[in-house]
C-alpha cells in the first residue's frame, strides 16, 4: 500500500520496482500464484535499508522449476536542505564576462559567487548551461536562480503561467510610469495565478518568504536618447549589472510581494544579452518572457518599454502593450528541505 508497482522492463519482466519515503522502515510482501498447487516463498515483513532493497519472492511450480521475481523497493534517504545541496557545487571563482551572451564566452557553466548586493554579503548564483538546478514544487517545474544573501533561495518557473500564454505588461503605454512592475497588469495577473497555485494552499505557501526580494529599480536603458522621469539610467552597453536595488528617482525600486519576475540584472548574469542568441543557458525555454526591469520611455514614439527575453534566449525590448509569457519568481525558505533528487531534468530537487 506504500507504492506501486512498475515492471521494469516490460509486463512480462521478472523485475518490478517503486519508491517509497524514508519513513516506511518495513513493507509486507503478500503474493500468491494463479496455479494452487505451486508454492509461493519470501513473502512476509520486510525490513528496508535506505536506498534499493531487493525483495525476491520464489515461486515453485507444481512440476518443481522455479522462478524468482524480484521486487526492488526503494527508500528514500531522509530529508535534506536545499540550499545545502545548492552549496555542494564548488562555486567559481573567476569573474564572468557580463558584455555578450555565456555562448559567447569561455566561461564556464555553474554557480558563481558575487558580493555585488545590497549588504555586501555574498549570493551564489547559477550562470550558463546548468543542468543541476531542477525543482520540482506545487506541480511545476522549476530552476534554481541563485541563493540570496540572507540565504533564501530564488527560483523561476520553467515555463510561463497557464501553458505559456502570453500578456501584455501593460496596456497602457504612453507614459514612462507604464514601465513599472507595480504599474502593470503583468504584477496583478501574476499574483491571481500565485494565489491559485501556491498562497491558497497551507502546505505550500508556508515555503514561500515574502518581502522585499523583487526589483523594479530603473537601472539600464536601452538607448542614450530613451528618458526615465526623475530616474537615472545608464544605456545597457555601458552599464555594469549588480544584485543591488534601491529607490531611484522616481520613488521605485524594492517591490514587497510574495511572487515576481527576474530583473535584467539577473538574466545578464544567468547568460543573457541583448541580440545575442543563446539557446544553450538554463533560463533558455523556446518563449517570449518578460522580466521586470524598465528599459525606458522613448519619447519619439511615446512609449514604455520593459526588459524582456526572446525565443533565441537573447535579451530584448517591449513595448509594455506587447504580450509576452510570465514567469513567476518565488523566494523559498533558507531551511527549505528537500524529499528526493539530484537537482536533474529527470530528477529534481523535490520540496517536501
């Protein structure tokens, strides 16, 4: 009753397999044969050891052959921190280039570590193509960003809400305040799809940290000629990303929420760039995506734009009334544990 049974092989194996959780010490094993003069042995309690135990049942045949059909019961080992796991990667040392695409560089995948943030305490997070940063929570799959300096964990939805539909930012556009996460329809949207799936539901919100974890900061424009209001921007090719965030000059910046979306900061260090293709880093997913960071107002054409990520993976450009997908950022515990995996596409981290 603790798992099902799959054949290994096909339904005629003699090998058959389940998972159960580190809390099942024991399982009975009960079997019996369609003949009812064959005898039937290694059945009864069974003491498991974590990992893979073997469990054979004999079964004899009214003319005296045998035959053996194992049941390989699996334990899981106990439960396990995540962001302990995240840390078992040895975190590199060197600087990555931050002026092109990661498909563009020698850098290597993995995760890095950066004290570029508002305390001055270290982030670690995961740049190139990393195939180690699965999760698997609420029923969605999604990939580790990084650790925050506070040692909360951030990660991204694979996909964007509902099958990757697609939303505008903003259906209004003719003013640089439409820029803004907090102006947007994209924000309201996003946190009814939260609220669904995750703040409805006890067993999962209590995973999740609200707070001031999300950035709406102006940062870097797209072009010298685009203007932000009272905010300072610098044009994207002379600006130097960082994890910081505060007030700019229009009065935004940390956003206090329980769900947002990544900032162009965070994609340039996952492997981003703008009109630089790149299918071969973790955020890459074949769809259009916003992320949360103003890319300016262009006055010629009295239009917001925001940071978004094309279907080649390169960073670009929205007009707010454009529609892209929306994938939600979360902020999990720091003692978040985890159930089972490797952090692989067929294994991932599973929250408990």
């Amino acid at each position: 009753s603790d798992c099902t049974l799959d054949p290994v092989f096909n339904s005629a194996t003699t090998e058959y397999s389940c998972k159960v959780p580190n809390s099942v010490s024991s399982v009975t094993v009960n079997a019996t044969a369609t003949s009812t003069k064959a005898k039937v042995r290694g059945l009864g309690a069974k003491d498991l050891a974590v990992g893979k135990n073997t469990l054979p049942i004999r079964v004899i045949a009214e003319d005296g052959s045998e035959k053996i059909y194992n049941v390989n019961v699996t334990r899981k080992a106990g439960a396990t921190s995540l962001k302990n796991e995240i840390i078992k990667n040895t975190a590199i040392i060197a600087n990555p280039t931050l002026t092109t695409s990661s498909n563009n560089t020698s850098d290597a995948s993995g995760l890095y570590k950066s004290t570029d943030t508002n305390t001055g305490e270290p982030t670690y997070y995961f740049r190139g193509n990393v195939t180690n940063n699965y999760v698997k929570f609420a029923g969605f799959t999604w990939r580790i960003v990084r650790i925050n300096e506070d040692g909360t964990i951030r990660i991204v939805m694979q996909d964007g809400i509902n099958n990757n539909a697609r939303y505008a930012f903003n259906s209004n556009y003719n003013n640089y305040t439409y820029m803004y996460y907090t102006n947007s329809q994209a924000k309201t949207t996003l946190e009814s799809w939260y609220q669904t799936n995750i703040g409805n539901k006890s067993d999962l919100a209590k995973n999740v940290v609200s707070g001031a974890y999300y950035c709406e900061q102006a940062k870097a424009k797209y072009d010298d000629s685009f203007t932000s209001g009272s905010a300072v921007m610098t044009t994207y090719n002379k600006y130097t990303p960082d994890f910081k965030c505060s007030s700019d000059g229009n009065g935004k910046g940390l956003v206090n929420a329980s769900v947002g979306l990544l900032t162009y900061d965070e994609v340039v260090y996952a492997g981003g760039y703008l009109s630089k293709s790149n299918s071969n880093y973790y955020l890459y997913n074949n769809t259009e995506f916003w992320t949360m960071s103003p890319a300016g107002f262009w006055g010629s054409r009295s239009s917001s734009y925001v940071w978004s990520v094309s279907t080649s993976g390169n960073i670009n450009l929205f007009i707010v009334n454009d529609t892209s997908a929306v994938r939600p950022v979360i902020i999990l515990n720091a003692d978040t544990q985890i159930s089972d995996g490797d952090g692989t596409k067929e294994n991932p981290f599973i929250v408990e």
